[in-house]
C-alpha cells in the first residue's frame, strides 16, 4: 500500500484531499500543527489506513523521523497560513509557516535517500493584480501584493531552487480561490453564509467590483491527485476554472441560493460598502490550459452546482454549531 503524507490535513483544502484519498488504495498520514482553522471534525469519521501527527514542518528532526519510519512515495505540502487580513495585521507567522516551513521540510526531503515526490500547494495570488482581462501563465514573473502572498512566493521559489539545485522532485500547482465544504469561517463564503443566517449586514471592501476565479475544493482537490500521478517533476501547474466573478456578484448568487432554502433570510440580507484593505488587488486570473491540455483535467462543477452544494452544507453545520464559536466569533468583524 503507497504511503502519501498530507501536511495541514486538519484545514479546507488538506482535509477534502484526505477525505477523497481516503476512498483509495493508500495509507494517509496526516501532519497538522492544529491553529484556530484545523477542524478534526473535517475528517471523514469512516477514514481506515490513516495516521495523525500534531507537529509543525518547522521541525525538520519530526519529519526526518516520519520519513524514516513510514518511507512515503509522496508528500501533498498544504501547511500554511493562509488569510491575506490576518498577514496585514501580523505578517510574521506567515513567514514562519510559508518561508521557514517549506525549507524544513525542503531540508528534511534533502537529507532523505530514498525517492520521494512534493507536491506544493501555492496560490495564484504570487503573480499579483493581473489587467486588461489577461490571464497568469506558468513562465509569467512573480508580483505579490500582500504578506501572504510575499510568503507563498517566496516558498515556491525555495523550491525551484532545491529542484534545480539538489534535484528534489517537486512540482508546484498554483490555484484559484477555492469554496466548499470544511472552509473556516472567516473567508468569502461562508463569511457572507454566515451573515444572512444571522441577519446581519454583509460587509464589502470597496466598490465590490474585485475579481476573482472560484474553484470548487472537490475540483481542486482532484487536480491535485492528477498532478501528482501525471505531472512533470520540475514543472508549475495553475489549476484555474475560468470562472471569475467580482464580490458583489458573489453576494448575489448566495443570496439566490438561500431563496430555495429560506425565502425570508434571503429577502432581508443586505450589504454595505466598507473601507478597502490596504494593497487589494482588483483581479486574479489564471491561464489553466496547460494541465487541461497535457494532463487532461477539467472542471466538474461550475459555480452554480457548487455554491449550492456549499451553502447547503454550511447552513447544516452551523445550525449543529460545527465551529468553534468562540474562535470565529472573534474573527467576524472581517470584511470581504
């Protein structure tokens, strides 16, 4: 049986993938260091063949030791931080996780012996505000805005350089926003799901007129596991779904999706413009023909299917207070 080795496992992206690898032939291990957005309940309770760490990839002496024990074929990196306000306010652990995570484990794969494949998860916020309705290519230079993104571009580029200059093999995928099941509830979506239920007003930086491209996690998550089993070491893929939408339509299409759950939360939600963040980006997009041409990926949702799908899911949990209420209620003051 293959073992593949799941970092941040416990948050959004890093549990679906767990969840979808799980119907697999493989044995997950799991390393999560459990912040304010891991959720062990995001893990499918009838998961087998599965293993999990509490520890930071900071600690590159722990994963030397996994490396030995469980001799894993592949690791799927997606420990980070990951939320562009909370970098603003104190960028300093974004670079802890996002920098100096990613050489420890660069370090640990290194030293090891025997082969082993990464697989990094990264963001299409490192090629920064794209205009005139052009979209990100692989080649294209790094542009980051933010923090966050500063701290991701500079983890992918740690990682060309140990691919070029060690030979590690590695590939990096570079994606668009992503929605779904197992979100914290301090991003976008559930952000605004979470306003309606609540009946409070949804606040929006701006005109509301940024945009961005919206992957459903399912999607994403299947793109990965494509990569990982069809993709070329050395290589940068973008996992995009050409959907892009700015954030008032965002607001929109969730409020039509509550009319068919609950006529009355959804004719009472309102928004209001609030003070933008600094150093927003108007607009993210990326050009995906790469992995839909040579590894022969694509979409399975389009944005309709999966927000209804999401906002489903996220009414049931928070009516069995799923969340950490306490944690979130600390983070609802954000704006979108």
């Amino acid at each position: 049986m293959k073992t593949i080795i799941v970092t941040g496992g416990l948050g959004f992206i890093g549990s679906n993938l767990i969840n979808i690898l799980s119907k697999k032939n493989f044995f997950i291990i799991n390393i999560d260091k459990v912040t304010y957005a891991s959720n062990f309940k995001n893990i499918s309770s009838n998961i087998k063949n599965y293993k999990f760490y509490k520890q930071d990839i900071n600690n590159q002496n722990f994963i030397k030791k996994i490396l030995d024990k469980y001799s894993p074929s592949l690791i799927f990196n997606l420990a980070a931080e990951t939320h562009v306000d909370r970098s603003i306010d104190g960028p300093k652990q974004f670079i802890n996780s996002n920098i100096n995570g990613v050489f420890n484990l660069l370090e640990a794969i290194r030293k090891y012996k025997k082969k082993l494949k990464l697989i990094h998860i990264s963001t299409d916020e490192v090629y920064g505000d794209i205009i005139n309705k052009k979209s990100s290519k692989e080649s294209d230079s790094y542009n980051p805005s933010s923090p966050y993104s500063a701290s991701k571009a500079s983890g992918d580029l740690l990682i060309k350089s140990y691919i070029r200059t060690y030979k590690i093999p590695a590939i990096i995928t570079n994606c668009c926003n992503n929605y779904g099941p197992n979100q914290y509830p301090e991003k976008l979506i559930p952000t605004i799901i979470h306003k309606i239920i609540n009946k409070k007003s949804i606040p929006i930086y701006g005109d509301g007129k940024n945009i961005r491209e919206w992957i459903y996690v399912e999607d994403h998550c299947n793109a990965l596991i494509k990569i990982s089993e069809k993709g070329i070491v050395g290589e940068n893929y973008n996992i995009g779904s050409g959907i892009e939408l700015n954030n008032i339509d965002i607001v929109k299409k969730i409020i039509s999706s509550f009319k068919k759950i609950d006529i009355n939360l959804a004719s009472k939600s309102k928004f209001v413009f609030v003070k933008d963040r600094p150093g927003h980006d108007l607009r993210y997009s990326l050009n995906s023909s790469k992995i839909k041409q040579y590894l022969k990926w694509s979409c399975k949702y389009n944005f309709n299917k999966g927000i209804k799908k999401t906002v489903s899911w996220y009414v049931d949990k928070f009516n069995k207070n799923f969340f950490n209420t306490k944690n979130f209620q600390n983070r609802i003051g954000l704006k979108i």
